[in-house]
C-alpha cells in the first residue's frame, strides 16, 4: 500500500532552520503532486508548500515564501522542505501529502489530497 514517510522536525529557535523529508513508497509518483501542510490545534489544515508534478514547479503559501524551499529528487520518490528563518508561528504538526488527480486550481486545498504521511511536528521557540 502507499506510504509516505516523514522525517525530520523538532525544536528549534527563532531564525534557525529545520529540514523535513518526506519518502513515498508503494506506487509511482512520477507526474504526481506532493507537498507539505500543517496544523495546529483546533485549526484546519494549512497549505504549506506542494511541488506540482506536472510541470515540475514550486508553490508556496504566502506565510512561507522567501524562507522556505521545497525541491524533490529525480526519482520522485522523496520530497524535502527546508525551512529557514523560522518563526514561533511556524510552530505546527506538519503533514506530507500526495495527489496524483488534484488540479492546479486546488493544490491549495488539503481535501484534494488522497495519501498523508503520520505527521511530524515542529516546535520554534526560545
């Protein structure tokens, strides 16, 4: 069956960097959309940062822009956030995610994704 994996997380101080990995098995994903949300509780589901497979590009929720990048290695397989210049409010359990049919117009969107990872969680403060 499809499983996605996460590593990484933890505590960290403000500014600093964490790097979150996430490893997919269990079918191809090649074209497939894959990407990372996060959620607090008693919040929804945030976007975060997905690559979209198809054309292979990189999209970011505005929060994250300019301090986090997010990249995928040639086999498709693994997907990998670095987060830079973190913030408290960064702070969240953070999800892998994959879609092999979700839309451009809907990568925002968690519904649309059918295949999550357990979660790792991320804690920025002092």
């Amino acid at each position: 069956q499809v499983q996605l994996v996460e590593t990484g997380g933890g505590l960290a101080q403000p500014g600093s960097s964490l790097r979150l990995s996430c490893t997919a098995s269990g079918r191809a994903f090649g074209t497939c959309t894959m990407g990372w949300f996060r959620q607090v509780p008693g919040k929804a589901r945030e976007f975060v940062s997905v690559w979209w497979g198809r054309s292979n590009r990189a999209y970011y929720a505005d929060s994250v822009k300019d301090r986090f990048t997010i990249s995928r290695d040639n086999a498709k397989t693994t997907v990998v956030l670095q987060m830079n210049g973190l913030k408290p409010e960064d702070t969240a359990d953070y999800y892998c995610a994959a879609s092999c049919q979700v839309i451009l117009s809907n990568i925002r969107n968690a519904d649309a994704y059918g295949y999550w990872g357990q979660g790792t969680q991320v804690t920025v403060s002092s």
